[in-house]
C-alpha cells in the first residue's frame, strides 16, 4: 500500500465525456484522484446548502425553547451588565448557571433583529452549518473530497446535532469551539507554528466560557496529537504546548477574573453555587459534582459512577441504551472500528504524519468524551451527547475511505462487509425502540445493509458497480439517522430536557426517556391551572410520570398512589404523598392539585410558566418604575413571566429555587425601597440536594404580609400594598 493511495488527490485528468464525466466526478470524490478544488466546490456547497436548509427550515417552531436561556438573552440585549454577566433578568439579581459566551451571541443578534424565536435560534442554525463546514475541512485537508462530504453528511445527519443546533442551549457553541480547536491544531501540527496552537487554546478557553470544565476534556488528545506529530524538535513542541496552555488561561480567565474580583454588592449573584462564587460553580455543581453526583443545589442527588441514579443507570453501554443510543449512536461501534483499522494501516507511517494525528485527535475526543458521559454520575440529559458528533463524523468519514482504499485486499471487503452489516442490524435494534414511529422503515435499512455487505465483499472492476456499491453503502448506514433527524427538525422541542427523535421506550430515569419540555407533544407539567401545555412526555423515575399527567389547578395538596412528582399523576414505583412543592412517589394512580416543582402561579422547575395576556398586561403596565416588575421561584417561571411581559423578573433562588439569592433580609429591602413590584404564588421549590430554603421563607413571608389577587387563574401579591397588620 502506497501512502499515495491513502492521502491527498494527484493532478487532475481530463473527465470522460456525457455519462462517463458523472462515473468520473464519481470515482474522483471516491478516490480522490481526477478532481480538483473547482470540481469539489458545488459538491462542498450543495452539502452546506442542505444543512443550512434544514437547521434554518421552521426554525420558530420551538418558540423560545429554552426559556431559561431566552429570557436572559433578553435580559441582555436591553442591558449591558446582564449581558457582560450573563443574568437572567436585566435588574441583575442573579446568572444563569453557566458562563454567558453563548448568550453573548445571542444576545447579539437579539440587539440586531429584535427579540423573537427566530432572532434567537439563529445563531445556533449558523454554527451548525460552520461546524459541518470545519469537520469537511479537517477532514480534506489529508483526505479525498468523498472522506470529506462523507464526514460532512454524518454529522449533519446526526439527530442530536439537528436538535442542538436548532435550539438555545450552550451546546451548539461549545461543540463549534471544538471542532475549531481541532482544525487550528491540525495546521499547526502541519507547519509546527505556534500561531495556530495558540488560536487551538483561545477555542478551548472561549469553551470554558460556553460550558465550563466540559471544553477542558478534549485537550489531552490535542496535546498528545501535537506532542507526537509535530514537525519541530521536541522541547521546542513542549513550549508550544505550554503556550498553547496559557492561551487557554487567558481567554477564559479574563471574565472569571472579572467575576472573582468585582465585589458581590457590584455585580449579580453566581446562578448555581452556594456560596456566590464562580469557582465554587466550576469545580462543584458543574463540575466534579456532575462525576460524583453530589451537586449541592441540584432537583436531586444522582447516582453512582458504577451504579444507576435518578439520571439513569451508569455504565459502559449507557450511551447505547434507552433513549441515548438514537440520539448520537448510530455509527459509534462502526466510528471505533474504522478508528483502530486506521491506526493499523497507518502504523509504518512517519511520526509527523497529520492523517495519524487527525485519528488521535478525533477518536481521544470521542473515547475520553463518552466515558466521562458513560460514567458520570450527576445530572445527565440525551443532548450532551452532540459533543460526540463531529468526532464520530471525521472518524467514520476518514476511517470509511481508508478502509476502501484497500478494498483489493479480502480482509478488507470482509471487514466493510461486517461493518455495515453490524451498522444495518444495530440501526434496526435502534428503531425498534421507537415502536409506533414508521415500523417499517428498520426492515428497509436492514435489507439495505445486507445488499450492501454483498456489494462490499465483490471486488467490483467496473467503475458504474463500484459506485453502485458506494451509494448502497451511504443509503443503509444513513438512512435511520437521518429519518431520525428529518423529524427532530419538523417538531418543536422546548423545556430544559429535550430529546432528538420519536419518543422511545425507555428505563433511563429522570432524564431520560423524553423528560420535562420534551418536543413533540405530550402533557407535561403546568402549575395553578389544569392541564399542562407545555413539555412532552416525563420518563418513569423519581415518581415522574411515565405517560403524561396533569397537575390540577387551585390550591391543595396531592395524595396518590402513582406517584407524581408534586402533585401531578404519573407511574412510579414506591407510593407516597405529594404535596405542594414536595415529591410524591407511587404504584399505580394518583392526584395532585399543584403540578410540579413548585406549585401555584403557572410553571414548572423545567417546563417554564403559562402566562396569560391578562397577566402578561398587568407586568408590563407600570413596569418602568420598579427594577422588577415581579419576583418568582425558580428561573424556569421567572423566565416565562418576563418573555411574555419583556419586563425583568427576579428569579428567586436560581434556576432550582435553591441558590440563596436574594436572602430573605435582601428581598424585605427591595420590597422596602419599592424595587419590586409583584410576587408571583409558586410555592417553593424546598432544599433539594442541600440548597437553600431561602425560597420557602419568602414565600412565607410575602403570603403573611400581603393580599393575594388572583388574575386569571394565577396568585399575585402586590408587594407595593402591604396588610393593614403588616403595615402596623
């Protein structure tokens, strides 16, 4: 085998005339040998013009999606401290959970074309149409337009990145930023200059600004890949790398240095720490709690690292069951074989050479980034797998042609036979979860892949059957994803828990099996008023429900025997008592009066709040005169109320109603300096996982001082008209 057959495309031939011109563009992006950079370019654009069309197509139908994220993008498209600060309300009480370089573009474009859905998730759309175009350059650079375009089309077929990249969650930017540190790391491991390991770090730094210590996990494969392939002697690749580490310092460091150094009393509290403290954040809640499960604030404890919790069982198969496997596991075994195939074929190869470091870089990304999701205990959903995607896409796209390349040897048909055999059989395993979604589509990806295996074992010498076999090939491996991903773009997906695909069955806890705000229709949690209309499906798990429910409106407290989660009706597994605010479990039925976490005025802890325009009028009304127009529990209501009022709203204890922001001394100021001017009834959250209960004693001081008004099914108070005993 001869390096030429593995790497860049030779000169360019004269292409064979009417129909032989369409079987030599074939062989050439197959082969990467008669084309050149004209003839690749429509089939480049034509790949970025479909992403585009489809992460662009409807992309309002979500609303706001996650109104967390949407309401603090609105808070900083009006003021630039939220902005700088990343707050979820422009009168600056507290952040959001994470750091803000995502809102920041959002924030953006809300300032440019006005607040909408669409102003919003556009961004997101764009990255993902950049992050397909960098994985087909990453790819090209040392592999034919046919690895490329393959490449390209995986991850843009992949059903989570079609989800992520049509929503507001920091995970679109992140994986951009990822993706971006590869492709500066493989230029520099191609010229040795430390211009491109710098620019490597910077991605990675503004990473951490995106999602914290989650960016960190794909350096040591960037290290290892430019420690081993660079071309420069090998102290001088240790003070690159050293460089490139200082990179990362600076361009995440400036804003935490902002934030650890500007004092409490100048700035918003630290939304998801204790102690309003962004390293207490970094390194606790979101950072070794999500391993340990000890995340001190969180709706709940998890598990343990080699055991299950209420985020589902642990384990080295995790992401191939339940729900997890349809949302980024289609082509994982078939990513991991090709990467090993790779390292093989490549193993006589000089140190230097960037194709070896492109496989160290995406499969170090892949295997580090699925074990640490695999086992990690805390908090997990199904959409933090779209950090595997361009990882599997480079892999499959340059693994799958190498493979080819050596097809004239039998081991290597036999093996791509298997591999698409497995690929047919593990996609119809997939699809079979998916009970009443398109049932028969699991028998035509299997009858494909079986066609194509026969294909694969022939060593085919006419160039029409190569490509027949070729097509074949591409159809039955991405067929499923790619139905998958079709109708994850055509639904509407909002809440905090959102899932890619048709619902599925599923045992994987609470966040799993479509969880809170899940698209696609389905009754999901709605306090004080009947019916919910917001989320989708709740898995069983926690005594959330496993088919749906309703949390009946008005005031009470709920007793059953099926469990629900505060009140709402759902399948679970111990029996108990709900009330307002607390957790009820059970066996087999149940009622509830205040659904969710929470209760009262209309929102649940993941599912957000259902505002009325009645009530969205009387917010907005006088809204100039206070600093904020309401206070409410938990970010999720606070957040609806100021969407559809576009007046700040202070979210009392953070996202979890459990961070101690405002103390109750603080909120009694506020009230006093006229600051607020209605508290909206939501009960409290509690003290889950060992937050704070500052929520409950504000509640319970506003409901002893103040009168409550009922406006269309939700409770005020008028924190403006105190009782005549409290005045006295």
């Amino acid at each position: 085998m001869t390096s030429s057959t593995l790497a860049r495309p030779a000169a360019a031939g004269r292409p064979a005339a009417d129909g032989g011109r369409i079987r030599s563009l074939g062989r050439s992006l197959i082969r990467g040998k008669a084309t050149n950079r004209v003839r690749e370019r429509p089939a480049m654009l034509g790949l970025l013009v479909v992403t585009a069309v489809a992460y662009l197509w409807n992309l309002s139908v979500s609303g706001y999606a996650n109104e967390f994220y949407s309401a603090a993008v609105q808070a900083g498209s009006q003021n630039w401290e939220a902005f700088l600060y990343g707050s979820s309300d422009a009168g600056n009480s507290i952040t959001v959970d994470k750091p803000p370089a995502s809102l920041w573009i959002m924030a953006l474009s809300v300032r440019l074309f006005g607040l909408s859905s669409w102003s919003i998730l556009l961004p997101e759309a764009l990255m993902g149409v950049l992050t397909v175009a960098l994985v087909y350059v990453i790819v090209r650079r040392h592999f034919s337009p046919g690895a490329a375009l393959l490449a390209g089309g995986v991850l843009a077929s992949t059903p989570v990145a079609a989800l992520m990249f049509r929503f507001n969650n920091p995970d679109a930017l992140l994986v951009l930023l990822l993706t971006a540190s590869v492709y500066f790391t493989l230029r520099a491991i191609e010229s040795g200059k430390l211009k491109w390991l710098l620019l490597a770090g910077a991605m990675v730094g503004f990473g951490f600004l995106t999602k914290q210590l989650q960016a960190f996990v794909i350096l040591p494969p960037l290290a290892v890949a430019y420690a081993w392939a660079s071309p420069v002697k090998f102290g001088k690749r240790l003070l690159h790398l050293l460089g490139a580490l200082a990179a990362v310092i600076v361009s995440a460091g400036w804003w935490v240095a902002l934030v650890e150094l500007v004092p409490a009393s100048m700035r918003p509290y630290v939304g998801g720490s204790q102690n309003n403290d962004f390293l207490e954040l970094t390194f606790g809640y979101n950072g070794f709690g999500r391993l340990t499960g000890a995340e001190t604030g969180s709706v709940t404890g998890g598990g343990t690292a080699l055991g299950g919790g209420q985020w589902g069982a642990t384990g080295i198969t995790r992401l191939l069951d339940g729900e997890f496997g349809g949302q980024i596991a289609w082509l994982i075994p078939a990513a991991l074989v090709l990467m090993l195939v790779s390292f093989v074929l490549l193993r006589r190869q000089r140190r230097t050479d960037a194709r070896r470091a492109l496989f160290i870089m995406f499969g170090g990304w892949l295997v580090l980034t699925g074990l640490l999701f695999s086992f990690m205990a805390g908090i997990f959903h199904a959409y933090y797998t779209v950090a595997l995607a361009p990882a599997v896409a480079g892999l499959v796209g340059a693994g799958a042609i190498m493979l080819w390349n050596t097809r004239r040897y039998l081991w290597a048909r036999l093996l791509s036979a298997a591999l698409i055999l497995t690929t047919g059989i593990w996609a119809f395993a997939l699809l079979t979860r998916a009970t009443d979604w398109l049932p028969w589509l699991k028998f035509v990806v299997l009858v494909l892949s079986i066609v194509a295996a026969g294909l694969l074992v022939m060593r085919w010498r006419l160039p029409s059957l190569r490509i027949t076999t070729v097509v074949v090939t591409l159809v039955a491996a991405l067929l499923a994803p790619t139905a998958y991903t079709l109708q994850t773009i055509s639904t509407g997906h909002t809440g905090s828990i959102v899932t890619a695909g048709p619902a599925v069955a599923s045992s994987t806890g609470f966040g799993g099996g479509g969880g809170f705000g899940r698209g696609g229709g389905g009754t999901g949690i709605r306090q004080g008023g009947g019916a919910a209309t917001r989320g989708g499906t709740p898995p069983a798990g926690l005594g959330q429900p496993a088919a749906g429910g309703q949390g009946a409106g008005g005031t009470g407290t709920g007793t059953g025997t099926t469990g629900g989660a505060n009140g709402v009706a759902g399948a679970g597994t111990t029996g108990g008592t709900g009330t307002t605010g607390g957790l009820g479990t059970g066996s087999t039925g149940g009622a509830g009066t205040r659904g969710g976490f929470g209760g009262g005025g209309g929102g649940g802890l993941l599912g957000g709040a259902t505002v009325s325009s009645q009530v969205s009028a009387l917010l907005a009304a006088d809204a100039a005169s206070y600093t904020w127009a309401a206070a409410a529990v938990g970010s999720q209501n606070a957040a609806s109320y100021q969407l559809a009022s576009q007046a700040a709203v202070m979210p009392i204890g953070g996202f979890n109603g459990s961070d101690p922001s405002p103390t109750l001394e603080q909120f009694e100021l506020y009230v006093a300096q006229g600051k607020i001017h209605y508290f909206i009834s939501s009960g409290s959250i509690g003290t889950p996982n060992g937050g704070s209960s500052v929520s409950s004693e504000i509640s319970s001081w506003v409901t002893s001082h103040f009168t409550a008004q009922t406006v269309d099914g939700t409770t005020l108070y008028d924190l403006t008209s105190p009782t005549a005993a409290a005045t006295s």
